[in-house]
C-alpha cells in the first residue's frame, strides 16, 4: 500500500560501497559486541532489534560475528552496483507499506534476525510483527509489517526473507522432532550451511530443541576417527583425560561408541580412574528393518548397560517417523543432522499489496 510521495528527493541509502568495503576488510575478532550494544540500543528506544521480537537468544560464541553475516548477505546481494532494478522503477521519495506473508504452515524464526537486515539497511524503516519467533503460523497469516522508504523495503527484502524462510524451516522440524521424541531432548549437530552456524542453531532453539556444541573448541567429542587413530576407545579416553587436567579445561567430553562391547570397554575404564567422560553416544544402534520400522533393542541394551552412569545420546536413523520410537528407550538425548542439513525452508513473502498477492495466493493454493 503506497501511503505518500514526498515532493522534496530523499536520500538513498548508500550502503553497498561501505558493506562491500567491511566485507575486504580482515575480520580478526568478530564479536557479539555490536549485537549485544543493537539489543541495549532497543531498550533505550534508539533503533536496533526490539526486544519484543528477541524471545529467544542466539547461542553464545566467542568469535561469531552476527552483524558482519548480515552485512556480507547485503554486500553478496547488491555487488558493486546496488539493485539497479529499484533504482531504474521506484522514485527515491515514494514510501509504502509492506506485509509479511506466510505461505504454508509452519513455526516462524527468524524475526528478529530480519530485523536486523531491514535496521542496517535504513534505520528510519518501522517494523512491526504480530507474531513472535516460535510462534506456529498458518498459511495466509500477516505475522508482520515494515514500512518507509520503498526502496529500502525492496533492498532488504530478500536478505530478510532467506535468513526467516531457512530459520523457519529448521524451526518448524525442530518443533515436530523436539514434541515426538519426548521424553527424550532433540540435538542438532555441526552439519549446518558455512557460515551460519549460528543462525542455523539459533533456529533449532527457536523450535525447541537445545543446541549440541556450537564448534571444535566448546565440548571433547572423540569421534570413530579419533579412536582410530589414538589406538582405541580407552587411549582416546585416557588422552583426553590428561589433556584436560594438564591444560585446567572444566568441558563436557563425550565418546562415541558404535557397539555393545565398545560400551562396555567404556564402563570399564571409568569404572576403574577418575574420567572427565560426561556423556556417551550410541551411534547407528538403532537398525531399520524392511517394513520401513526401526529396532531399536540394542539402543535400549546399551541404556541399560549405561544405568544413567552418563548422558546418552542416540544418533543414526534419526527421522520425524524413527524418533519416537528412539525417544522411548529411555536415551538423555537424539541428535539429527537432518534438521540443518537438509531443511526445507518455510514459505513466507512480502508484499506491497497484499490483497492482490492473497488473490493469487489462493488461485494456487498458497494462501
């Protein structure tokens, strides 16, 4: 919906030359130091991210740098040139109204983080939601406006729809793995796209799951490859042990184990030393069978066998059909790579005029 034309010419936003010139830049220390300061901006009711749309915080990393993904998303979409569509179709004094859409049902994720895109384009942009991350979205739903400038809306636009539409998708699996494996928790793991592991994991939390380690450098995790090559599963125990005491790490340490007698090997040893050991995964114990099930026996012999000795964590076959099933072998907690390597992104639009984008929503039958 146009509201205005101002007669005098405004400024368009000059932001391509200076985020492509950041993006060249060395980043040496990318740190949550500017999204911390954007959050405290909205508390004192400068612009930044509202803290009505920040329900759930994004995972703590000590080198992510939030702002810097979203100037390099911008900079990667406008190149050295800016949206010379907008620029050549929309005079620089028209302002609109704008309304996000959702096109399919799902939970949506993400708000927050597109409010970020639409304040670095052009701080004067308003936006407003009427749902809040986490909250589940039904296909046809106005979950949100922004409104100002127009060509700053059609400039950020796409940046704040892929991060929402990605974050949406993982959410929405996230949400229906997280309520089927109850009792059990819901794990995702480091096979998220380059570059936004945060985002990918801020989405899982945002769906209702708990992250597992956000990189190499927050949790031991001694995987087959290392038990290969440190000469087994008890050397790779042992070294871990004198690594951390001889370097005063305190850290959650997990192993892998991938049979019933290399479970026992690790019951063994921690029962005989002092260990760091806080959790064991139980990798590929859990066997489909050709009707399309799975059995689970020998995931439930190993819990059995751990007596709640250490965390447990199930990984392998894991799917929205299996994860009941695994849930239910009394197992801590499920991890699936599937929630962020292989999401399907939530549809969700933006459109100026939304009576006509609903017309043709339904005429095919997305709306």
């Amino acid at each position: 919906m146009i509201l205005q034309s101002q007669p005098a010419q405004a400024q368009l936003p000059q932001y391509s030359e200076n985020l492509t010139r950041a993006c060249r830049l060395p980043i040496h220390r990318l740190s949550f130091q500017s999204f911390r300061q954007s959050v405290r901006m909205a508390a004192t009711g400068k612009p930044g991210v509202s803290l009505h749309s920040m329900v759930v915080r994004p995972p703590s990393h000590p080198t992510y740098d939030l702002p810097g993904v979203i100037k390099l998303a911008l900079a990667e979409d406008a190149g050295d040139r800016g949206d010379i569509t907008t620029l050549a179709t929309i005079p620089s004094d028209v302002e609109v109204e704008a309304h996000f859409l959702a096109k399919e049902d799902g939970v949506v994720a993400g708000i927050a983080l597109a409010e970020m895109v639409f304040h670095e384009v052009d701080p004067s942009l308003k936006v407003e939601w009427s749902q809040r991350d986490g909250d589940y979205v039904h296909k046809g739903l106005k979950i949100g406006r922004v409104y100002g400038t127009a060509y700053s809306i059609v400039v950020a636009e796409r940046v704040a729809l892929n991060f929402m539409q990605r974050m949406s998708g993982i959410a929405t699996l996230t949400k229906a793995m997280a309520d089927a494996a109850h009792p059990a928790l819901i794990l995702e793991t480091r096979k998220t796209a380059p570059g936004l592991r945060l985002v990918d994991k801020w989405a899982v939390l945002i769906g209702g799951g708990r992250n597992h380690r956000m990189g190499l450098f927050d949790m031991v995790l001694i995987k087959d490859n290392h038990i290969s090559a440190a000469g087994g599963i008890t050397s790779a125990i042992k070294s871990v042990d004198t690594y951390l005491e001889q370097k005063n790490f305190k850290m959650e340490v997990e192993v892998e184990t991938r049979t019933l007698e290399e479970v026992h090997e690790v019951l063994h040893y921690t029962s005989q030393t002092k260990t760091s050991l806080t959790r064991i995964m139980l990798d590929n114990m859990v066997l489909p069978l050709p009707n399309g099930d799975v059995d689970v026996s020998m995931l439930r012999e190993a819990v059995k066998q751990i007596n709640g000795r250490f965390e447990t964590e199930a990984s392998g076959n894991v799917t929205l059909e299996t994860v009941h099933k695994i849930g239910s072998t009394g197992v801590t907690y499920i991890s699936s790579g599937a929630l962020t390597h292989s999401v399907k992104a939530l549809d969700i639009s933006l459109k100026i005029d939304t009576e006509l984008a609903l017309q043709v929503g339904r005429r095919t039958k997305r709306a």
